[in-house]
C-alpha cells in the first residue's frame, strides 16, 4: 500500500493541471535528487535484471570521487554490529550541489566556487525494517572545524567533500559510510524518464502568480513537480513547507519506482538518466549497491521515515546572517539513536515531537 499523496489509481491524475514554463534552474530541487542517490539506488537498484545486466555501464556513467574520508581525524565510532543479524547499519551522507565538476579533485577545489543546498542523512538499520533520511536545513548554525561557526552549507565551498563529512560527523556523532553528491540540471528528466509521478494535493491551492493546482491526484511531470516544490508564498512553514514538498515529491518518485521493478525499459531508462547524475566515494561501487538492495528489498515507502532535522526556527548570527537554530535538545538524542541503531525505536517513541513528513502535505 502507499502512503496517502501518492496513490495509484488508474486514471485519476490530471496530466494537463498546474503546467507552466519552468527555466532549467538548478534552485529548489535539491531534497528530491539526493534521495534518489541514495534511497532508490540502495533500495531500487537490481530489482530488475536488465538494469543487472548493465551495471557495468551504468558505473561507468557514476563519477567517482577521491577518497573523501582520508585524512579525517577523530571519526565517530561505527554503530555495534549485532552476530545475529547478517548486516550491519550503513550511513550515506548524500548532498545536493549546483554542480559535480572537479568534485573529486581536491588540486582543483576553489573554495566558495560550490555550495550545497541540500544535506541529507540516511540510515539503514541492520535489521533492513525500516530507513529514516534526515534533512538538515542549509542555513543551520554549526562548527565547521578549522572555520568557527557559520551555515552548514559552507562546509562544502571551504573543503568540499572531506570537510563537509568531518563537520556531519563532528556535529552529529555518526560515522559516515558512503557519500554522494548529485546535481540537478537532469533532474527533471528523472521524473520524466518514470512518465511522471503521482502527487495529492489536499486542497486548492495558489502563489497568486504562475503556480496554481486544483485539489485532487495529479500526474506530475518533471516542470509540474518542480513548479509545486519551488512555491514559495501562501505555504503554512515557508522555506520548512517548501522542504516537506520536495520530501513529498520524492516520496512519490520510491513509489512509482517500487511498483514498477519489473518494467524492464522504464528502469533502464530511469536508472541510465540517475547515473548521468551522480558522484560517489570510490568504494560505493555498483556492486556494494547491488548487496545493499539485497538486504534491503523487502522495504516499501511506508518503511521510510523522512524527518527534518530537529530546530527552534529562525534566528540571527553574531554577525547578523539569517541563520536556521538547531534544537539540540532533541537532534542529540536522534543522532545518538543513528549512531546506535536504534533510530527506528527512537522515531517511532517521539513522532509527536520530530519533524516527520506527515502522509498528506500542504
């Protein structure tokens, strides 16, 4: 069964509503693709026997970046390995940035030439029941070692991977495993390459310009779905609500993937376009890829749990930049639970009080 928002019933969506000319910008799509590098390659990769077969070609569409992790010093320790279960807890840090060049080739880093407008963590327990993916918002207040405070985005423009990894790990005390960069000018042509992709819209809703969507399920194609995730007036939370709409598009994107693995062309398609669009360590090979969705097949949409990371809302910095204030009251404990495997009991006890993506957005 699917999550409400993204239903599959035959004939219900509206291809025509809410179309507008959308420029190919790169803004605003950012919690959509990086989901995609890394729940529906770990999830979905190999659920189909063409997409197998060409993994090799597919792998040698992926870039893959220079050992991120080495050099970092003082890294948190690994989440304890249960004998009894065949797995361990994996850990993919996946960022969204305008763009992958010379991401893997620190001689030719400029700092400030790249930003990220999208961290996310996602952890699969070793018990494979469940995932949960934490966004962190790009302007939340943090040490950045060998900088001082400033926005978490910043990381990636003075360091680029390697920083970004130690400033996560450093504020979260989570060992990273795997990272993944994406960019976003095919993006659309994700969405697209799946025929488009099925989202509610619970009421009828308006920016008072170019953005309008009548209430009911439509058929988004990439420019519909990008247009609903990039409005930016008459949303309850703002730049918040934003985020939840990008987490529901992307919701929508696992659930056309899990219901069509076995449509050989559509996968193919699908997947040859995701790898055209991101950059890896050099260890998240295809073939780790393939042994994650193994022991993580039996996973559906509904065992995924998309959260924001825990804050008070805005505020200002000594310096006078808006800046997003972590709620570390609550992010600790969270953390903590990634870092134990344990976060599916830890969700699951404090729902009421996290930030999780609801079954029908705004």
């Amino acid at each position: 069964m699917l999550p409400v928002g993204t239903e599959s019933t035959p004939g219900s969506g509206d291809v025509g509503a809410g179309r507008r000319h959308v420029r190919k910008r790169r803004h605003g799509t950012r919690t959509a693709l990086i989901v995609l590098g890394a729940l529906v390659a770990v999830l979905c990769l190999g659920g189909v026997a063409a997409v197998v077969a060409f993994r090799n070609n597919l792998d040698s569409n992926i870039e893959k970046l220079a050992d991120p992790f080495e050099g970092i010093q003082n890294r948190p320790e690994a989440a304890p390995s249960d004998p009894a279960l065949p797995n361990e807890a994996v850990n993919i840090l996946v960022l969204g940035s305008d763009s992958r060049i010379s991401a893997g080739d620190p001689s030719q880093w400029k700092a400030g030439a790249q930003r990220t407008d999208a961290i996310m963590l996602v952890h699969l327990p070793a018990d494979r029941k469940s995932a949960q993916v934490v966004s962190f918002p790009r302007d939340s207040w943090v040490p950045i070692p060998g900088h001082g405070e400033a926005k978490i985005n910043a990381a990636f423009s003075y360091g680029g991977p390697a920083l970004m990894i130690e400033t996560v790990e450093q504020l979260t005390g989570v060992r990273i495993d795997h990272f993944a960069l994406t960019d976003f000018t095919s993006f659309t042509s994700l969405t697209d390459a799946l025929g488009g992709v099925q989202i509610r819209i619970p009421e009828d809703i308006s920016d008072g310009k170019k953005v309008q969507f009548e209430a009911g399920v439509h058929i988004m194609t990439g420019e519909q779905a990008l247009a609903y995730t990039r409005q930016r007036h008459g949303l309850p939370n703002g730049d918040f609500g934003r985020a939840q709409r990008q987490q529901n598009w992307m919701r929508s994107i696992l659930a056309k993937v899990n219901n069509n693995r076995n449509d050989v062309p559509l996968m193919t398609s699908f997947f040859t376009a995701f790898s055209q669009s991101v950059a890896v360590d050099e260890q998240f090979t295809m073939d780790r890829i393939q042994n994650l969705y193994m022991s993580a097949r039996g996973l559906s949409t509904n065992d995924v749990a998309f959260l924001t990371a825990p804050h008070n809302g805005t505020g200002r910095s000594a310096d006078g930049q808006s800046i997003v204030v972590l709620n570390r009251e609550l992010l600790d404990p969270l953390m903590a639970s990634f870092a134990s495997d344990t976060a599916a009991q830890f969700v699951e006890e404090n729902k009421g009080v996290l930030t999780v993506l609801p079954a029908t957005v705004k």
